[in-house]
C-alpha cells in the first residue's frame, strides 16, 4: 500500500554466499531497476549470487 508520500519498492536484489547465507543488497521500483544493480554486481567477478526477487503481501522475497 501507497500512503501517496512515497514510492513502493518492491523490487530486491539479493546476495548469497557459498554458505547459503542471504543479504539484501537494495530495494528498487522497478524489476529492470534491480536486475541491472544485480548484473552489474555479478560481472564483478565475485563467487556470490545475486537474486531479484519481489516482495509479496506478506513481506516475504519471491524469487524471479
């Protein structure tokens, strides 16, 4: 829900580790928005994954 003040954000790009540990790394508008930060972060070269996934009505991350 919208209180009309601010802008929802129901984008996430998550980090996981080689241990199966999560970390969200941002929350953005836009699916795009956040799939470009998770590309940009993968070509880095770095071992971590990174996930977008969307916050449902419960608050909980679905993956995408």
């Amino acid at each position: 829900m919208n209180d009309g003040g601010t802008i929802p954000l129901p984008w996430l790009v998550i980090r996981q580790d080689d241990n199966g540990n999560r970390y969200r790394v941002g929350r953005y508008a836009t699916r795009a928005e956040a799939q470009k930060i998770a590309d940009s972060l993968d070509v880095r070269g770095h071992k971590q994954l990174y996930l977008v996934e969307r916050i449902g009505q419960n608050g909980n991350g679905v993956r995408n």
